[in-house]
C-alpha cells in the first residue's frame, strides 16, 4: 500500500507528459496541402476568430484563375517593375499559402501567401511563412471572393 502512495504520483506524472507531448506529432501538418498541374498551395484552417474563415478548394480555384489571367494586368503602382514582372511572368516558380479573413465589409478575402519553389520550406504546411527581403521571391497578394478582383500586391523588400 505504501509503495502506491509513492508511486502514483511518479505514475501520473509520467503519463500527463507522456500524454501532452505526443499527442500531435512536430511534423503534423495542419494544412490541406492542394496540388494539381497548374499550382502547389496550402490551405490553412480558421482560427475559429470571427474574422476568419477556412477556404475551400473552390476558393482556391477561383483565386488561382484570377492570378492566372488577371494578375498581368494589375497595376500595382509602388512596387518595382522588375519584381512585378518577375512575379507576374513566372507564377509556376511559387508555392502559396491562402488563408481566409472577414473583411469589415463582409467581403470574404483570401489572404495569399507565396514563395519560391527552390527555398524549400520543410515547414510550409503547418505554419505561415515570413521572410523579410527576397524581393520577387516572396510576395502576397489579396483576392476577393465577393468582387473576384485581386488587389494589394507586395513583394517583400528589395532583395
């Protein structure tokens, strides 16, 4: 009886932390990773925020249309051109990470993420990926699901 005292404290340590640490594998990915010939991106679940909403492969398709035949002719207006072109030119070079959001509108608004292909990111599936500088690179762009019109093109720093 008294070596069950003692150990069931040890015991019940051990499986709270056995249980807390695996519980979700470090390289679980959290997001539906989506691939067909055209495009490779990661869709990313909402937060569960009320500003926030999970985009569907629908979504996906209708933003990856509008980059694929509308982003050519945006005009950005304070971005470099050379970074513009490059962005505009070599589309099948990136990955891309979309995220959902609610703008104060209503309009629903599919936050894009993108990166070149060769950079390798192990982690591109389970988190956002920041970089700063890259230039043509790494780049984000907005696309309203309500207008299906993209907006809000920038390439991160001068390179």
């Amino acid at each position: 009886m008294l070596i069950q005292k003692k150990l069931l404290p040890v015991l019940s340590i051990f499986l709270i932390s056995f249980n807390c640490f695996s519980q979700k594998k470090a390289d679980t990915a959290i997001a539906v990773h989506y691939q067909t010939n055209d495009f490779d991106v990661a869709i990313f679940p909402s937060d569960k925020s009320k500003n926030q909403f999970t985009p569907t492969k629908q979504d996906v398709d209708k933003a990856e249309l509008a980059l694929k035949t509308h982003l050519k002719d945006l005009d950005t207006g304070h971005m470099d051109k050379m970074n513009e072109e490059v962005i505009k030119s070599k589309m099948n070079n990136y990955q891309r990470q979309y995220f959902g959001c609610i703008a104060t509108n209503g309009h629903k608004i599919l936050y894009i993420n993108a990166f070149w292909k060769d950079h390798e990111f192990d982690n591109w599936l389970k988190q956002r990926i920041i970089v700063e500088d890259g230039a043509s690179h790494y780049w984000h762009i907005e696309f309203d699901l309500n207008s299906g019109k993209l907006s809000e093109l920038w390439a991160n720093g001068p390179g």
